[in-house]
C-alpha cells in the first residue's frame, strides 16, 4: 500500500500529468486490486485510474484538467486507508 502511495504521489508531484507519468501508478493500482484488499470505493478509483489517459488526452485537447483530479483522489484515498488500517503498511524484514 505504501508503494501505490509513493507511486501515485510522484504522479502529481510533477506540473504536468502527460499519459506516460501514469504507468507506474496504473501498475500498482492493478496489483493492489489483484491483491484483493480493495473495498468497493477502491476498487472504482483503480478503475479510474486505469481509465484515466483516455479521457486525459480526449479533454486536453480541450484544456480541460478534470481526468488530473483522479490521481490526487487516488491519494487521499489511500492516506486514509492507511490512517485506519496501520496494519496495511509493510515494514521490510532486517537482514
């Protein structure tokens, strides 16, 4: 879970949201829900999130920014997930 956070964090860190700076992201949103922990809400931000460069590149060319919102949602989301749950997040083993 931490890994999406940083993932989806790096997304927005940049001015621009091109369709290329999402395959990490859109990644790791696809193994959190093969993984199987995902609530409903979850489930439908990962399906946004895979989604998102369609309507990213069909609405820039417009200029307009809507599909840009659903990384910074896809944030909070998990922020909150692992504010409730601090179980969720993995601590590496010492060697």
């Amino acid at each position: 879970m931490t890994r999406a956070l940083f993932l989806a964090c790096s997304a927005i860190a940049s001015p621009y949201l091109p369709a290329h700076d999402l395959r990490l992201q859109t990644f790791v949103a696809v193994a959190l829900l093969a993984r199987g922990g995902l609530d409903a809400p979850g489930r439908r931000l990962v399906q946004l999130v895979y989604w998102t460069p369609a309507p990213q590149l069909a609405l820039g060319t417009y200029h307009l920014p809507g599909p840009a919102l659903i990384a910074p949602v896809f944030v909070a989301y998990l922020l909150i997930r692992l504010r409730a749950s601090p179980g969720l997040v993995s601590r590496p083993a010492l060697a």
